[in-house]
C-alpha cells in the first residue's frame, strides 16, 4: 500500500460521535511500545537519574521531549523499532495539536530515508538542545 499524504501527528479524541484514533494511524502515547516516559514534574527515570547525585526534576515539555530523543538514541535497536513500526503511517496521542510532543520527533525520524534516520535524530536532538524552534512540529 503506497502513502498518498505526508504522516502526521493527529490528537486521540474521546468526543462522541468521533473516531477515537483515525483510522490507520499509530497510537504512541504512554503505555505503548512508543510513549514517552519522560513526564513533566517528575524525577528522570533510572538509568539516567544514577548521573546525578539529586534528583532532577523535568522541568518542561521540551525537556521531557529531548529526553524522549537521547532515550531513542541511546536505547539499542529502539530507532530501528521505530522506524519499522511508524514509518509511513500518521501518529496519534493525547497531546493537544500544537503542543510540542514526543510524536514531533517520531515523524521525522521514522520518515526519514533509511539510511538517515540516525542523521535525522541527531538534527532533532540538536534542535531541541539548543531551544531553536522546532522545524517539524507541533503541527
């Protein structure tokens, strides 16, 4: 099945009368194999958190989001997960359209040509580390 439109991120509703997930798309929120663990307000998880000797809050929507993007990096075959899983489809959470989100990564990365997706993630990181707007997202 060949993709006529450009993935992207779409917002899980609980509206009646609406679909709760569009069809085809994703679901990548918390509690699936691709949901952010990182949550604002809370201590990093373990192993990171063992860097420090106190613990360190995330503070914000983007820390949570870079810390979802060096975990994508750093966790061994979780990119090529991702891609095999996600590529191609629209992606789907709970994250208010315009929000930045851990999905605003995921649809680069996995739509990036094969032999990129690392290269893309690094940009991604970059982005995200240096407080630049984020090119590819919130949608």
């Amino acid at each position: 099945m060949e993709c006529t439109t450009t993935p992207r991120r779409v917002q899980r509703t609980r509206r009646r009368g609406e679909p709760g997930m569009p069809p085809g798309a994703k679901y990548i929120g918390r509690g699936s194999r691709h949901g952010n663990r990182f949550k604002v307000g809370e201590p990093l998880p373990w192993p990171y958190s063992a860097r420090f000797d106190e613990p360190v809050l995330i503070a914000d929507r983007q820390m949570a989001v870079l810390w979802y993007a060096l975990d994508l990096k750093a966790t061994v075959g979780a990119l090529y997960l991702a891609c095999r899983d996600l590529a191609g489809h629209d992606l789907a959470c709970w994250c208010a359209e315009g929000d930045l989100c851990h999905g605003d990564v995921l649809l680069p990365v996995t739509n990036a040509p094969e032999d990129s997706a690392e290269q893309m993630l690094d940009i991604v990181i970059s982005v995200l580390a240096y407080g630049r707007e984020f090119p590819y997202g919130p949608a």
